[in-house]
C-alpha cells in the first residue's frame, strides 16, 4: 500500500515558517513537486509571499532539489 504523504510531513522540513506554509498551502501548493515546478515569477505572485519569504522558499527548494539528485544517483 503507498504510503500517505500529507502536506505537513512534505512541508515541516522544507517551510519551517508557518505563515509561509499557510500561504503555499491557501494557493493549493501542497508538495514539493507542485513547489519545484513553479518559477520565480510564480511563487511572487503567490498571496502573503514577500521578498524575505520568497529567499526562504527558494533556498528550500533548491535544498530539496539536491537531495533528490542525490537519492536518485544512489538508486
């Protein structure tokens, strides 16, 4: 059976700002493939989303992208 993956378990690790998480999750953005596929752009024009927030999300981002390189080198 897979394994439920509910939006708290993908974004304690990557948004630890709940305010940020909030807003990702206002705007329907619940895992971090649906996070990885939006651009820059994308994520500004999300509600409650500043400057300061936006750093914070794309860092995550780019974190979770490494260590999905790196899982799938290992595989």
């Amino acid at each position: 059976m897979k394994e439920d993956t509910t939006t708290d378990e993908y974004f304690t690790v990557v948004c630890p700002n709940v305010r940020v998480r909030n807003a990702l999750v206002r705007s329907g953005i619940t895992t971090m493939p649906q996070l990885c596929a939006l651009s820059e752009t994308q994520l500004r024009r999300v509600y409650n989303i500043g400057e300061k927030s936006l750093k914070t999300v794309l860092e995550e981002k780019a974190k979770y992208l490494a260590a999905t390189a790196l899982e799938e080198e290992n595989i």
